[in-house]
C-alpha cells in the first residue's frame, strides 16, 4: 500500500457514516474527540503536528469564531460562550470494518490492510 492509499483509506474508513463527500470534511466521531476528513484525535495531532500546524489551526479557529459571532448578533458575550462551549457527540462504528469498506470503495485490495505502509 502507498502512503497516498494508506492516507486514502484513513480518510474514508473514518467518515464512513457521513450522507455524502461533502459531510465527510464536517465529521465528528469518538464521542466528540475526533474531527474532520480525517478524525484526528486532539491528542495525536499533540504527538505529531509541528508548531506551525497550530499556528495555522490558530488562524482557522480565529476566523471561524468571527463567522460564529456573525450569526448570532443577539447573543450576549456570555450566551456566545456558553454556545460555543457546548460541543457535539457523535457515535463511532466498528473501526477495522470501515478501513475494509474505504479500500473497497478505493479499489485498493483489502489484503494490503495487513501489509506495510509505503511510497
């Protein structure tokens, strides 16, 4: 398996329940600890992102909170916050299943689930 297709697969097997493609990049799984296309975990981006990763996540989420501001002009600061405090679940299906299913739908032979990861 190519480090694309093992990066195809993750994509896919992790947003396995979204209606469409477009849902996939607004998935949210493991009980809220996972997010996006790629359901990265909080704590592994801790392990593997560089600093500027966070920098750039940092103008992301400033930009994100403008346009969260945006749609609620009613709201009080303290009503903004405890909105934006809330956060969403989502529930996770057998994991080993989806990383089958996404290289199915890859056309990418499952037997290569079990094999090295590579360029």
């Amino acid at each position: 398996m190519t480090i694309d297709d093992f990066i195809n697969m993750i994509g896919r097997a992790e947003t396995a329940g979204a209606a469409n493609e477009h849902d996939r990049l607004w998935a949210i799984g493991d009980g809220g600890l996972a997010g996006g296309f790629y359901q990265m975990h909080w704590a592994w981006r801790r392990d593997y992102w560089e600093e500027v990763d966070w920098l750039l996540l940092e103008v992301m989420d400033r930009y994100a909170l403008r346009r969260f501001i945006a749609r609620h002009p009613d709201m009080t600061a303290r009503q903004l916050a405890a909105t934006y405090n809330l956060g969403h679940s989502a529930v996770d299906p057998a994991y080993s299943v989806r990383c089958l299913r996404a290289l199915a739908a890859l056309s990418i032979p499952v037997n290569e689930f079990d094999g090295p990861v590579k360029d």
